[in-house]
C-alpha cells in the first residue's frame, strides 16, 4: 500500500499511489470520483499536522496588523520593499521542471513589478536558474533567493 501525505495536497494522478491522506477541506468528499485517482483516507479535523506557535513562537495572531506597512519585514528578509506582488516557491529546485519555471517566466514579464522568490537549495543551482531564466527573457532582478530558514527564524 502506498500513500500521500503532506505533500502535494491533491491527486497524483498516479495508478501506484493507493491513498491520499487528506481532510474534507483539502479534498471534498464529493469530488472524489471526478478529482482523485487515490482513494480517499479523510482525517476528522485536519490531516496537517502542525503547531504554527512552535514556528512562530514569538508572534502572536494577526501576524501584521491590517495598516502595516510591508516594506521594513520585505526589507529585513531581502525582498524589495516596492514590489507589486511576489510569488514564491519554496520546494527545492529539483522539484520544479523547465516548463513550470518557462511559465512562471512568462509571468515575471506580464507582472511590472513582480519577483520570484525562490530557495536557494541546494545553494549551487541558483547560478543555473538565473542564467535559465535569463535565456527566458525575465526581468533582471527578478527572481530573489533566500536561505533555509531555522526553526526560529
């Protein structure tokens, strides 16, 4: 018997993967048939499994209140505080493939304004990825690395 869990939070779409552990939110129950090739291991409340306060031990809820303004935590953590919007991935670079990152490219050009952030694991593709997305025609400075974050940070 094979499973899923806590990764990616709907269908493989793969005959070999027996189960999807999921909960009614992530994956209504009546979908089933039309969204799945899994069957179904709904948890009663929640299939992640995580405390946020061991994250974010510091923080309190609302995590920046609605006046905020946004440019000192972008600046603290390197991403540019006059940013329109910023996407971001945090897999690893493997886990992403050149017609996903093509796309998410052609997006950067359409967006004025726009960054990637990324994760910089393992540290030695980061060149790879900004030579790639270069030869794509995304904006210069455009796509912004960050490190592994510890467990405090």
């Amino acid at each position: 018997v094979q499973m899923s869990y806590m990764g990616f939070p709907a269908t493989m779409g793969a005959d070999f993967i027996d189960y999807l552990v999921s909960d009614a939110i992530v994956s209504p129950w009546e979908l089933h048939g039309q969204c799945y090739t899994e069957s179904l291991a709904l948890m009663p409340h929640c299939y992640f499994c995580n405390d946020h306060r061991q994250v974010h031990m510091d923080i309190s809820p609302p995590l920046y209140p609605k006046d905020v303004d946004l440019a000192e935590p972008r600046a603290r953590i390197g991403l540019p505080t006059n940013a329109s919007v910023i996407y971001a991935c945090s897999n690893q670079l493997y886990k992403y493939d050149p017609d996903t990152f093509a796309c998410w490219t052609r997006i950067l050009r359409r967006v004025p304004g726009s960054v990637l952030w990324l994760l910089r694991f393992p540290p030695n593709g980061e060149a790879r990825i900004l030579r790639y997305a270069a030869e794509l025609g995304a904006p210069p400075n455009s796509i912004i690395f960050t490190d592994v974050a510890g467990k405090t940070e």
